[in-house]
C-alpha cells in the first residue's frame, strides 16, 4: 500500500533511499507504477553486481502517474513530462534515470530515460552520456552535421576526436600526446571521428566491454562531477 503515495521528501528517507555509502555520485532511479518499481530494483541489483563504480543507484522511488508522465511509444524516444506538483529539488541526487515501459532509450542533460525491460548495458550506455561520452556508431544526419562540420581538430565529447574531412587520413591519429583509432560516430557528416581505444567499445556495441580507459573516465567524472 506505501507504493499508492509519493515518497515523502523528508531527510530520513532522502538518506535511506541510497543503501551505499561514501556516494562520489548519485542516480536517482524514478519509476510510475508498481510493474516498474519490482523491475527496476532488479535492474538496480544487476547493475551494481555488473559494474564496479563510484556510483550510487537508489532505491526505486514512485510518482503515480499524475505528477510524471512517461511517453510509451516502442519506435520514439522515451519522454517523460512533470507536473508543477512534483518538487525533485527536494530529493538528493546528481543525475535521475526515469523508467517507461517502451521507448528508445536516450540521455539529456542530467537525466537518461530507458524502458524498465531493458538491461544494465542499457543503463550504463545512457549513463556514460551523462558524464560526456557519446555514441561510436553513426550518429543521425542532422546531429553528426552539427557536431563533426568541423574546420580543426576538436574533440566534441570524452571518447571522439574529430578532424576535418581529408583524403589524407589515416586509419589512426596521434593528437594530445595519445593514439586515437577511427570510429564511425561522424559517417553521416564530412569530418573523421577517432577514438581513443582500438576495440570495438560498449559504446558501439552494447554487449561488449567497458574498455578499461573509459572505465578510468567514467570513475574521474564521477568522482569529479565533471560530464564533460
């Protein structure tokens, strides 16, 4: 019956909401029904056994329905709308992570949406944009127009580096002292993106690893509260 009403914002439950101690940083885990509450605990416990990092999940906190509504549409990205009752400033956190039936996972800003049917890989894909990386496989037109146009070399985000279009360039780049390798993030777009990792990375691929730099990436800007 406690599920029925919103978690009180109170400094008791604010702290029991996080199991872990000594949090470099803290995600928020925000579901709307029942279903989604039993599922994402699951999640939760997958995740934390999966991936060693600094990072505290919380208990799943509920909003009903009419304080968070959450977009549920298989081919769309998940969207979820909060109403003026909902007072998240209230509650600790650094990042939150909201939980919809179906959608297309995505990240923004400072929160990441996913479908609770989804896995830890999801998760931690989502969450690595939250802290500045971005995705290895070709991005969509319009966003690797907008983000690999570029006229010098730039690193647009932790993990690419970009530089203009060439028919001189080679299949890896030396830049800042380190060995990047290219990648597909800017096919859709004239400028060459490389990454600075050999392997095929969880960024392109989901089921693979988290390669060991982007590990030690993850757990600075954790650390750090740095996301870019």
């Amino acid at each position: 019956m406690a599920l029925r009403q919103p978690l009180a914002a109170n400094a008791e439950q604010v702290i029991l909401t996080y199991t872990q101690r000594n949090c470099a940083a803290k995600l928020m885990l925000i579901v709307t029904d029942l279903t989604s509450f039993e599922r994402v605990k699951v999640l939760k416990n997958r995740f934390e056994n999966t991936f060693d990092l600094p990072i505290c999940l919380s208990e799943p906190v509920y909003f009903d329905a009419t304080q968070i509504d959450c977009s549920n549409r298989a081919n769309a990205r998940i969207e979820c709308v909060l109403t003026s009752d909902v007072n998240l400033a209230q509650y600790e956190y650094d990042k939150l992570a909201f939980f919809s039936l179906q959608g297309i996972a995505n990240a923004v800003g400072e929160r990441l949406y996913m479908s609770y049917m989804q896995s830890e890989r999801v998760l931690l894909h989502e969450l690595m944009h939250l802290y500045g990386f971005i995705d290895e496989y070709p991005l969509k037109k319009s966003l690797a127009q907008r983000l690999c146009n570029i006229e010098q070399p730039t690193r647009i985000a932790k993990n690419i580096l970009v530089l203009p279009d060439s028919n001189d360039l080679q299949n890896r780049v030396s830049f800042d002292g380190q060995t990047w390798y290219v990648t597909n993030t800017c096919n859709n777009a004239n400028g060459q993106a490389f990454k600075p990792v050999s392997m095929t990375s969880n960024l392109e691929l989901l089921d693979l690893p988290l390669p060991d730099l982007y590990r030690f990436w993850l757990q600075q800007a954790m650390t750090q509260d740095n996301s870019l």
